[in-house]
C-alpha cells in the first residue's frame, strides 16, 4: 500500500514559517536582554536579591530609602545606559556592515571614536567650560562635536567622491589614524592628573550615566531606528549587491549617506556620554546576522538587542570579576569580543565544527 501523498507546503506557508521562525528569534534575544538587564540592577557591592529588585521597579516607595536610592538613583541608569549604547552601537554596526558591504565595518572603522576621545581630552586638558555648564556638560558636549567633525569630514569627502563603499571606508581609516594620533600628541602634553582622566575616558565607563543623558540617548536613539526600519526593504537590497539595488530603483549613493548619518549620530551620541567602547558594534551585528540572516526587517532590531544584550552582559562581569571594584565597561568588551569575534569568523568560515 503506497503512503498517501502529502503535498509541499505553498509558498505562502514557507514564507509564514520563515517569519515565525525570525519573530521566535527576536523573542528570545528579547528575554535574554531582560534577564541580563534584571541581573544586572541585582549585581554589585550592596547585593539585592531579584525579589527586592522586582520590588523596587514595581513599587519604589515600598523600598527602605537607602535600597531604594541604590536600585533608582545608582544601578537603574547604569544599567538602562548599557542598553541603550548597546543598542545603539549594534544598530550602527549592522547599517555600516551594509551599506560599506564589508563585515569588519563598525562606528570605530570611520574614526568616531578617536574624535569623541579628542574632543574629551582637549576639553580635559584645557579645563574648558561651556557657557557654564560645568565639567560633567562640557565633557560630553566635547566629545560630541570631536565625534560631529570627524562625521561631517566624512560625509563631505564621500560626498565629493560619490559615496562610494570604498572611498568611504578608506576616508575612515585615515581619519582614525589622524585622530590616534592628535590623542598621543594630548596625551603626551597633559600633566598627570589630565592624562588619568584622558586614559580613564578611554577605557569607556557606564558610570557617568544621568538620567537626562539617558533621555537625550533614548530620543537619538528612537528617531534613528525608525528612521532605520523604514528603510529595511531598501537596505535588504543593497545587500543582495549594488547593481541589483540600482536596478531594483534603490538610490544608492543617497541610501548609503542617509544611513552614515544616522550612524554618525547614534555613535557620537553614544560615545559622548560613555567613552570609548569597543567591539559591540562589530560583534552585535555578526550574532544577529547568524541567527536571522539578511532579512533587515528582523537584522536591524535584532543588531540592537544582541549589541545591547553583549554591553549589559559586560556590565554585569564589571561588577563581579574583581569583588568591590566597578572595572571599566570597555575593557570587558574588548576582552569578551575580541574571542568572540574569532569564533565567529572560524565558524562562518568552516574551520569549527560543532
């Protein structure tokens, strides 16, 4: 007796499953994210248990003060920082990855983050106030614009080149190399005191996070990622290959300029109240690419999970490695991403085998 005949699934079933299976995804770096973001209000030198966290988020007043000023006033912006620069720097990554087609591209690649550390240090070093602001302002709005000159250097030497990924990428290259070196140059002119808060800067660290930093983050980050979402389809494209996108009705020289510049922005923000901090932009982008491929209408949020699940997962080993001592967030993610990185590549590659 032959076995009934089963017909294949439509396409219209195929593409159902292929959406389910990516939604999945996406839910799961979401409850990750969530558990890393709950362990790390309950990490550091006055432990809380998971109770007293749940607790404090849903009921504040209910809290001793002094619990209450550690979960609200110390860990609570700490921790949403490390989500958001997360965020934002994968979000980055995955758009540079794109549109420069090379997967080494990151926001460090076009020399943001020397600039930021320039403007930071020059500000330093000259004891510069802002229109009063005070130091723990101007430090960041430094950093802000050394990031904002170097995008803008950018953005007009690839627009006098027509934009494309290779002038682009090589323009950065120089750039970062021009910035490293105006900071050794700082550095080596600063007394002791500048250059401890010069290398200090340079280390990255969520504990200058404040709660109208977070607000400015969040809004730059909220406008760019819808700004970035509807612009998936184009960016998806783009992907497959330039001729295709052309022929497709992509413009590509504007896509790729429009989405630099969102770059610039989430990054220079970013980096202007964080410091410098590594490999989340280039990592981030790789484990989202592995788990949902090149569908931007699920790799662009999932960059920004995976890059803010990689920076909140850091900022818990921050507190636990060395007992009683907040190491600098950017040393973790260099130490953490660069094996990481290296397992990624040997895997794309076939030389694993799991």
């Amino acid at each position: 007796m032959n076995p009934p005949f089963v017909s294949p699934p439509s396409l219209a079933q195929q593409y159902a499953s292929h959406i389910r299976r990516r939604l999945l995804a996406l839910l799961l770096l979401l409850l990750l994210l969530s558990s890393a973001f709950i362990a790390d209000l309950a990490t550091g030198p006055a432990g809380l248990s998971y109770h007293t966290v749940w607790q404090g988020l849903l009921s504040p007043h209910s809290l001793e003060e002094s619990t209450r000023i550690i979960l609200w006033d110390v860990r609570l912006p700490y921790a949403v920082m490390a989500v958001l620069v997360g965020a934002a720097l994968g979000l980055s990554g995955a758009q540079m990855q794109t549109v420069l087609n090379n997967p080494l591209a990151s926001p460090f690649t076009l020399g943001l983050s020397a600039a930021a550390t320039v403007g930071a240090s020059l500000a330093i070093i000259t004891g510069f106030t802002a229109w009063g602001l005070g130091p723990d302002l101007t430090l960041p709005l430094c950093a802000f614009a050394g990031a904002t000159v170097a995008a803008m250097l950018i953005q007009f030497l690839a627009w006098r080149s027509g934009a494309s990924a290779h002038a682009v990428l090589l323009f950065g290259i120089a750039l970062m190399f021009t910035f490293e070196a105006i900071l050794w140059l700082l550095q080596f002119l600063a007394d002791s005191n500048a250059l401890q808060q010069i290398v200090f800067w340079n280390m990255g660290s969520l504990a200058r996070a404040t709660w109208p930093k977070i607000g400015v983050l969040a809004a730059v980050f909220g406008v760019c990622a819808l700004w970035s979402q509807s612009q998936a389809w184009s960016l998806t494209t783009l992907r497959i290959g330039e001729d295709h996108a052309r022929s497709s009705g992509v413009a590509v020289e504007r896509l790729r300029l429009i989405s630099l510049i969102r770059v610039c922005l989430m990054t220079a923000t970013a980096l202007s109240f964080v410091g410098t901090i590594g490999f989340v932009g280039l990592v981030g982008p790789h484990v989202a690419r592995l788990m949902l491929g090149e569908d931007h209408r699920f790799y662009l949020p999932a960059s920004a999970l995976a890059g803010a699940l990689m920076l909140s997962t850091a900022s818990i080993l921050s507190k636990v490695l060395v007992p009683g001592i907040v190491l600098p967030v950017g040393i973790l993610t260099a130490l953490v991403g660069v094996p990481v990185f290296m397992l990624l590549i040997l895997r794309q590659r076939g030389g694993l085998r799991t």
